[in-house]
C-alpha cells in the first residue's frame, strides 16, 4: 500500500511538471507571436530596417548570380528591375548614405559592366547608375583554392575573416573529413552541456535533389555538391517552456562551429536556411528519416573545391551598426 502511495505521488509530481511546462510554452509561444506581428519586416515595410533587409536580399540574389559556376548572361533582369524600385524607394525616404544600399549600387554597377558587351540595351539601368557616378562596381572575388584557405592555420582573427560560403563543388569529401569536422564542432558550447546538436549526412543524389527542391534554394549550383550535412536539434534536451528557442540557439551555436571546422579541413561549404512550411518540414522529417523529436536547424551544401572560383563580397555591417552599450562602464 505504502509504495502505490508513492507511485501516485510521483505520477501526480510528474503530472503537475508537465502541466506547468505546457502552460509556460503556451505564454511563450503567445508572447513570441505578438512580438512577431508587432515587429516583424515583413509586416512593417515603412519601417528603414525592413527596407534595408529587403534591398540586402535583392542584391545577395544578384551577387550569387554573379558567382555561379556556370553563370549565363542575361540573368535576373526582373531581380534588377526590383532592386532598382526599392533602392529608388529607400533614397527618398531615408537617404543616400546607407553602406548597404550604396553595396547594392556596386551591384547593379557590377552587372551592367558585365553585360556591357551584350546587344540589348538597359536605358533604365544606365540612367539609374548614371545618377549615382560616385559608386564604383562591387567586385567579387576571384580566388584559387590556395588563396581561400590560406588562413586555416592563421590566428583566429583572420582565420575567421577568411571563412566564406562557396557555392563552386568540384569533388567528393571524404567520409573521413566530415566526420573529423562533426568532431571540431562538438566543441561548441550548449545550455548546461547538453549538446543538443545532430548531423545527418546525405550523400544520396537523389535525396539530396529532393532535399534542396523542398529547400528551393540551390538552383545553379546544388546539383553539385557532394554531401548535405542536415543540422538538427534534439528537442528531447529541452526542460522547460521558456526554453522555446533553446533548440534553434544552441543549434545555431554548433553550425557557426561547423562552419568553421569544415574550412579548417577545406571544405567549400554554403549554408541554407530551414524556412519552410509545416508540411514541408514534416515531409523531409519522413523522407531523410529523421526522428520528429529532432527540429531541422540548418542545411549545409558541401563540396571539395575546385582550382578557381568566384566568391561574393558581401560586405558585414559596422561594429557601431550592431553594438550597444548600456550603462557607465568603460
């Protein structure tokens, strides 16, 4: 009698834990909702951070074409158009000082050059980038495999600073190396060491393509790759409700570390973002096998390099863009 007594006690313990947990992650996932709506660009276009972030993605639309392995003329003239349209829009409304968009500039610059050659006139563009002489072209890197990982035994100032995505694949990884990389990786740190980090590795063509159609993308140079190393996050690791994001953050954590142990090993790597529909989501789950109680975090293209290739400029913000400081302290 004394131990189903205790039995009740505990399943009544446990019974109120999982009830607790379950009303936090409700008030969470409200709260996030309504900061989401409240905030977020796609919803507050007028506001000068979303206009940006939209102009950012429009001219990394164009600098990938720029630099794709088999890169075609005439490319992304409606990409072009676009950009123009909120480049015009942003300029009236807050200015024309804004490094991102001046880049953008350097862009469309970089593209007419490029076509310059080409029999089909662009009085919009010309006219555009006439209004704006004083921004020279972006240029986009042209480098050999020496010179890319030329900083893999630098210190980790540079050595960071010389970590690139590369959409150029020209051989296979070896199983050897990837699994050296997943090991560098583990370093990264995680909420009260509980490594909530998982790989999967496809290296099935046909699961790949099925893989990058369902991401959408990879079109111009994800036929290439090698290997999809899929990053995951086990959910099983998360204790309470308020730690809603942990999978996402501690996920995050381990592909930065990834990232960099796989241009430690010269890997050419791209990372691709997981933004995609419930049904999606559920439909990769099945086809990859992955267990439902692993969140997909991060899909990474992978590759063995080849002798030479183009990499984009992408320029980073200013320290003083993304740094604050609260309080007195020096």
């Amino acid at each position: 009698m004394l131990e189903l007594l205790r039995k009740l006690k505990r399943a009544l313990v446990a019974w109120r834990e999982c009830a607790k947990v379950r009303s936090e992650a409700a008030r969470a996932f409200r709260y996030d909702r309504g900061q989401f709506m409240a905030n977020a660009g796609a919803l507050h276009l007028d506001r000068m951070a979303a206009a940006r972030a939209e102009i950012v993605m429009g001219y990394h639309v164009l600098e990938k074409g720029l630099t794709m392995p088999r890169r075609r003329l005439g490319f992304g003239k409606g990409a072009v158009l676009h950009l123009m349209n909120l480049v015009d829009s942003f300029e009236r409304r807050f200015g024309t000082e804004d490094r991102q968009v001046r880049h953008a500039v350097a862009v469309l610059r970089a593209y007419r050059e490029l076509h310059r050659g080409q029999p089909d006139p662009m009085p919009r563009l010309d006219a555009f980038l006439a209004a704006r002489g004083d921004v020279p072209a972006a240029v986009e890197p042209h480098v050999t495999r020496g010179e890319f990982f030329s900083a893999k035994d630098a210190p980790f100032p540079q050595f960071a600073a010389s970590r690139h995505v590369c959409r150029h694949f020209a051989g296979s990884v070896p199983r050897e190396t990837v699994e050296s990389a997943v090991e560098l990786a583990l370093t990264a740190p995680s909420a009260c060491n509980r490594q909530h980090a998982r790989v999967h590795v496809v290296d099935d063509p046909s699961l790949r393509d099925r893989l990058f159609a369902a991401q959408g993308g990879t079109r111009g140079f994800g036929a290439d790759a090698d290997k999809v190393l899929v990053v995951t996050s086990d959910l099983s690791a998360v204790r309470w409700g308020w730690e809603r994001h942990d999978c996402y953050v501690n996920g995050g954590i381990f592909v930065m570390n990834l990232c960099y142990a796989l241009h430690y090993f010269g890997v050419a790597h791209c990372i691709l973002h997981w933004s995609v529909s419930p049904e999606v989501d559920r439909e990769a789950h099945e086809f990859l096998c992955i267990p439902s109680n692993e969140a997909i975090v991060q899909v990474i293209a992978c590759g063995m390099p080849p002798d030479e290739f183009d990499v984009a400029a992408s320029p980073r913000l200013a320290v003083s863009d993304v740094l604050a400081w609260h309080g007195g302290g020096k």
